[in-house]
C-alpha cells in the first residue's frame, strides 16, 4: 500500500500535514494515526472522538469500504478483533485517566486519557480465537465519526480466570499466574515456571489487595499470546456484561494453560 500523508485533525489550517509518513496495511497505518495523534493535547478532553472525525473521513477514502465496515468509537470493525489489543505505554506507577463523562466504550482507546497509545500485536494476520457477534453503537447526533451516546460488542471467545500477582523485581501486580499456582509463587519453588502466564498492561489502576486476600482477573483471548483483561460490570462473573480494564501480553507457557478452554460469548461495554 503507498505511503500517504494525512492532514492534521486538530487544526482548520488544510496546509497542515500530520507529521508522519505512513506505510503497510490500512490496520497498521489507523493504528499509527491513533498513535500519532493521542501525543496532541485537546483543549477539552470530551472533544477526542469529534476532534479524530476528520481523520477517520480522510482515511476511509482511501483506506476502507464503507458499504462493508462500520466506524465504532475510533475503531474499525474489520479491523477487530485484532485492534481491540490497545494499551497505554506507562512506566510503572503510572496510569491513564478516564473522563468523567461518557465518551466512549471501554473498549476503545478513546475511552482513556493518555498522549502514548500502542497495541500489542501488529499483525493483522495473527491466528485470532474472538469472534465479533454482534457491533452496536448509538450516536447523539448523525456524525457517524462523532460523539458516541453507547456502544457494545457481542464477543465469543475463550474466557478464563487466573490469580493477580505481584511482579517479582518490581512488586507491581501485573503477573497473571494460574488459579492453582499460589504456592509455587510464594515459595518460587524451581521448575513451577509453567505457572506464570503472563503481564498485565492495566489501563488505569492496578488492583491492590488487602492483607492475605488474593486478587482474580479474567482474561479473554484475541490472539494466541495476547488478549484482553476484564470484569464483570454487575461484580459477578456469571453476568454477561463486561467491561474492559486492561490487555494480557501472554508467555509461550500460557498456551496449556488454555487447552480445553470453551469459548463464551459476553457483551463488552
């Protein structure tokens, strides 16, 4: 695909090129756009979604079928599940913020307030074990690249629980180990390696426990060494709406771990 220069959302000036040259496939260039472009500050944060609309016009001309896709709160339907594997490239202790208003879905980058956006996984070709059932999304006015009132998506895919521990070099909670693993963590006993699964990017906080109270999260699988981390809305986990708080960057030890694991179909919000 040519290499195209896109002009500057966030300004009336059309002189104005954004200032990046971009390259591959239409996913990875929306993926660099929305990267590029949550670096520049708004004046008001609930304009993020109005202020990106131009640019998601401009690309969609060159870039996507709009009789085939459907733009979703700064994502692409024929781009999901794939790019739904967002995260905040935080150093430690440091997190995004969300809008005290509604914005958008949890879902979608636009839902948090962070100037470093990246994703996990930029192949678009990556085996994926999600399916998108069902994309809904209810707008304020007729701007389909504007303002979103809700938006959901009707996701099957594999869905597991695993035990929230500690980092050991570090003492951050992002390591998701297996449920039984409680053990092998506390007394590092060698060749228990298996039973570390992964680290969690969260995207506004980690979870901190109380004493001797152990912390669960939940982790739907995208991709065979990504997915995304969530919670129950209701605070149960056998409710089907959901909402996202983070992404899994799994170990290779992680693939048993999801051997015989059947899918589930919730709705994220």
């Amino acid at each position: 695909m040519p290499i195209r220069r896109f002009l500057d959302p966030t300004t009336d000036d059309d002189t104005t090129l954004f200032p990046v040259e971009l390259n591959g496939s239409a996913q990875v260039i929306w993926q660099q756009l929305v990267s590029q472009y949550c670096k520049r500050r708004l004046t008001l944060a609930k304009d993020k979604l109005p202020a990106v609309a131009g640019l998601a016009q401009h690309y969609a001309k060159y870039y996507v079928n709009l009789d085939a896709d459907q733009y979703l709160a700064g994502l692409w339907l024929s781009q999901l599940p794939h790019t739904l594997l967002w995260h905040i490239g935080h150093i430690s202790g440091v997190f995004a913020s969300q809008h005290e208003l509604y914005r958008a879905p949890t879902w979608s980058w636009a839902y948090v307030d962070y100037d470093d956006i990246d994703w996990l996984g930029f192949d678009r070709d990556a085996e994926t074990f999600a399916t998108i059932e069902r994309a809904e999304i209810s707008l304020p006015g007729e701007n389909t690249y504007g303002q979103v009132r809700e938006a959901k998506l009707r996701i099957k895919a594999p869905l597991k629980r695993g035990l929230l521990l500690p980092d050991t070099h570090y003492g951050d909670y992002n390591e998701v180990w297996a449920e039984d693993a409680i053990q092998e963590f506390r007394e590092r006993i060698p060749g228990t390696r298996g039973a570390r699964l992964g680290r969690i990017s969260f995207d506004l906080a980690e979870p901190r426990n109380s004493e001797n109270e152990l912390l669960y999260v939940h982790c739907l699988r995208i991709t065979p060494l990504a997915g995304l981390v969530i919670e129950p809305c209701g605070g149960d986990s056998s409710c089907q709406i959901w909402r996202r708080v983070g992404v899994v960057d799994f170990f290779d030890s992680s693939i048993c771990w999801w051997q015989n694991c059947v899918s589930s179909v919730i709705t994220l919000i």
